[in-house]
C-alpha cells in the first residue's frame, strides 16, 4: 500500500488556526492557562500553536516541553532504551490550567506518562490534551483529546509520520506510513 | 548511543568515551530533575538496590542512596562493621545471601583492588563499584569530568593537574582513565614517594614542584593524603607536606590566571587545601557533591537498562 498524505502545508495552517481559535474560545486571554508540549514529537507542533495563538491574542503564552522518559510503563520491557531529551519548565503550573500538546495520540500512554511527569512541577486545576492526530480506536488506556486536528484510522502496521520545515523538510506534510 | 556497553560499571578503564558522554547527556536530565519541585521519578521503581560498604564511606553513601531514592528504587544497605563478615563470612557468600533476597543491583566499596571485578564474575546482577582499594572509583571521576565539563564547557583540550596522594588514590587513577578518554592532558604532581613508579606508562606528566603544576594547569584537582592507607612514612611531617604541596590563596594569587579549584573530600583543612581556596570563588568542591547525585542516578538508570 502507498503512503497517504492526510494533511498538506495549507491544510495544516487551517488546522492549526482552527485550533488555537477553540483555546480561545475555552482560555480567553491565557491569564491562567500555560502551554506543554511533550518531548520529543510535540515540541514542533505546540511551537506552531503558541506562535499561532500569540499572533491572535497579540502577548506571549508560556509554553515549556515536557519529557517523560523517565515516568515510561515499558522502561526494561523495550527492546533498545530510549534516550531522554530535555524537560523546560520555567514556571509554576500549580493552580493554572495546563494544555498538554502532542503530535500524534495513540495507545494514550504517553499522555497517562505525561500526567505523571507533570505533577512534578505543581497541582494543575485542570488539564487538557490538544493533539494533531488523533488514532482513532487504537487506545490502551481511557484517555481522549479534548483538541484534536485531525482523527484517522490507521492499521497497527502504520504509523502516522509528521515533516516539519524545522527538521529540514521543504513543507510540513503529517502523513500515514506503513512500517518498515 | 543509547545503550551503555557494559552491564556493570567496575572502572572507568573498562568503558568507552562514547558511554561516558551517554552518562553524561543522561546527568544533564537528571540535574533538571533535581531542581524541581518534586525531585524524584518513577523510572527504578521495580528495582532493589543494595549498597553493601566494607569499608567507611558518608558522602559516597549517601549520594548512591539518595540517587536511588529520587529513582524510585527500594534500597538496602549494608555495612561490615556491624555484619557476618566480622564472624567470618566471605564475600561470596555475604553477597549471594543478600541476593537472595531478590535484589537486581549491588553498589559495592571494598578495601581489596579487584573485588567487585571477581564478584562481576560470581553472580547475576548489575555491580557498580563504589571504590575498591587503592585502584578505582568511578562514578567519582565521572562527576568530576563531568563538573569540569559543566564549569568549562568542555573537557576536551584542557589541562588537569591532580595534586596529591597519588599511589594511595583511587580517584587518581580512575580521573586519569576518564580525562584521557575524554581528551584531556592529565599531569600528576606530588612528592616523589606518593607518584607510583610507573605511572608514566599511562601517558600522563609528572611534576613534583606544585608551582610549576599550578602554572600549566586550567584544573587542579587536589587529593587527600591518605593517612590511613601510609602503612610507612612518605613524607616527614604533614606540617612539611603542607608547607610544600599545600594549596593557598598567596599560591594561586601568584599565577597569571584563575583555575578551577576541586577536591573529592574529605578535605584535611590546613594540610593540602587552605580554608581560602577551599572556599574561594575558584572552588568547585560543593557543585562536585551536587553533581555526584545526577552522576549517579543516570549511571543506575542506564545500567538497569542494559538488557
């Protein structure tokens, strides 16, 4: 089977604009709400969203990068360990209302990892999950996007590819792959 | 790299510059994790730990436990003074029966070169060696490279004098393997009958006017002099070692250059650190203790990672 590109550069912008204007609607002017984007993948995507939702509301929103290499289910059980990648959170999250940012939500324990790693830096009053991609009816555990760009379904064979212009690539393209 | 190429951490001769710098990355994550709120992870939680010391140690104890309590591990500790060792037992069978008890992880220090080398050979699971003798101490020369690293951005290419007690310090040797490997040049300085003969063989310069090692250095890292190791006299007095190999404040004044100051501990105050320099703005001894946690939590985490 072929790749398929699900979502192209200009349908992507869309998106992400559709996307930051439903925070708006929910967090109005971000006083209490702060951005965090999960190492490694959705550090990219949660950096288009806060430039994105900058230029609407015309101030900064806080945005740190969570990682969780450390708060894994499967660390001894994988075949190669992972390498860490760089936690930023210049701020307290204690009270505020946190917008967890990922690319793709798959068996939801990257997010049930997240959650964990995240009470490290406060008691939230509420957190939600905003994610690019959302795989529908591939989840391990009862976690749902309160955000979510786009829904698909893939096979357990593929996995969801995403090329951002940072990394190098011409355009950004999210595209459904089949493994190799 | 995301794997270390060993399953046990006995010397720093025995691993690769590449697995240092994985150890490192690895720290770098762990410091931020010792500067949050809430300072501990879940990553060692199915995990036992035992720290079993023959011989006297504080601030390598409790570094080790407190790394593997902000791991999540369960841990258990051992000393000999108060043990089965003092009615006899061997090493073997001292560790197998602690084993036993379903631990994955042994932290060892003994007073023999080659303990945990011969216990790696004995039994299943992961050894890290927290000093053995007089040969090697690891996880020390990874936080003070690492330290170096930290304070002057890189080790490569710098020049590090360590000053001291050579013959008697396990730290020289595994700092010597672990600065080389890293491509640092290493120069030893000390008082004719505390620089072992053949030391030279390692690759390594060797001083014995500690003006002249102060001058050519970027790091000092000076030890301490072993008193309880000196089964002879090396020297005349302490007052005479202090007088000739004692770093102070009027020595370092005298350069045209500011290096960075390091101890292992514990310091003899007065013998081969002055108060002044010890806790001068060049001393980098406490952020060395700082360190040692990270240094130690990501070595644990790595180690439990090897298949």
């Amino acid at each position: 089977m072929q790749d398929r590109l699900i979502l192209d550069q200009q349908q992507l912008d869309i998106t992400i604009s559709r996307m930051c204007h439903q925070l708006v609607e929910l967090h109005d002017d971000f006083a209490d709400t702060v951005l965090l984007g999960l190492q490694p993948r959705g550090k990219l995507f949660a950096k288009r969203i806060q430039t994105r939702l900058s230029e609407i509301l015309g101030h900064e929103i806080p945005l740190g990068f969570l990682d969780i290499t450390f708060h894994r289910d499967d660390f001894r059980r994988r075949e190669s360990p992972l390498k860490a990648n760089a936690t930023e959170v210049n701020f307290i999250i204690e009270e505020k209302k946190v917008v967890l940012i990922d690319d793709v939500l798959y068996t939801g324990r990257s997010v049930r990892a997240a959650l964990d790693a995240m009470i490290a830096f406060g008691r939230p009053a509420k957190v939600e999950l905003m994610v690019l991609i959302d795989r529908k009816y591939t989840r391990h555990l009862p976690i749902e996007p309160d955000y979510t760009g786009k829904a698909v379904n893939t096979l357990a064979s593929q996995n969801v590819a995403a090329e951002w212009r940072e990394q190098g690539f011409e355009s950004d393209n999210i595209w459904i792959k089949h493994k190799i | 790299m995301q794997q270390l190429s060993t399953r046990h951490l006995l010397g720093i001769k025995d691993i690769t510059a590449e697995d240092i710098q994985l150890i490192f990355e690895t720290a770098d994550n762990f410091k931020e994790v010792l500067n949050r709120p809430i300072k501990k992870v879940p990553s060692l939680r199915d995990i036992t730990i035992a720290n079993i010391f023959f011989e006297n140690s504080t601030r390598t104890k409790l570094s080790f436990e407190l790394a593997e309590k902000r791991l999540s591990a369960d841990v258990v500790n051992f000393s000999s003074s108060n043990s089965s060792v003092k009615k006899g037992e061997t090493l073997v069978d001292t560790v197998n029966n602690i084993l036993s008890m379903k631990v994955d992880m042994v932290v060892m220090r003994h007073s023999s070169v080659g303990a945990p080398h011969y216990l790696s050979r004995k039994i299943q699971a992961n050894i890290v060696n927290a000093g053995d003798g007089t040969h090697e101490h690891p996880t020390q020369a990874l936080l003070d490279a690492f330290s170096i690293r930290e304070k002057l951005g890189d080790v490569a290419g710098k020049k590090v004098a360590i000053i001291g007690d050579i013959l008697h310090s396990r730290v020289a040797l595994s700092n010597i393997f672990a600065l080389q490997k890293l491509g640092a040049e290493v120069m030893v300085c000390g008082p004719i009958t505390l620089i072992p003969k053949y030391i030279t063989s390692l690759g390594v310069r060797v001083e014995h006017d500690v003006r002249k090692a102060l001058a050519w250095c970027d790091v000092a890292n000076i030890l301490r002099i072993q008193l309880e190791r000196q089964q002879i006299k090396y020297f005349p007095s302490l007052r005479e070692y202090s007088l000739y190999y004692g770093i102070n404040k009027k020595l370092l004044s005298q350069l045209d250059k500011e290096i960075v100051i390091m101890h292992p501990g514990p310091i003899n105050r007065g013998v081969e650190l002055n108060s002044d320099v010890a806790d001068g703005p060049h001393s980098i001894i406490l952020n060395q203790v700082e360190n040692g946690v990270a240094i130690r939590m990501a070595v644990l985490y790595l180690l439990a990672s090897v298949k």
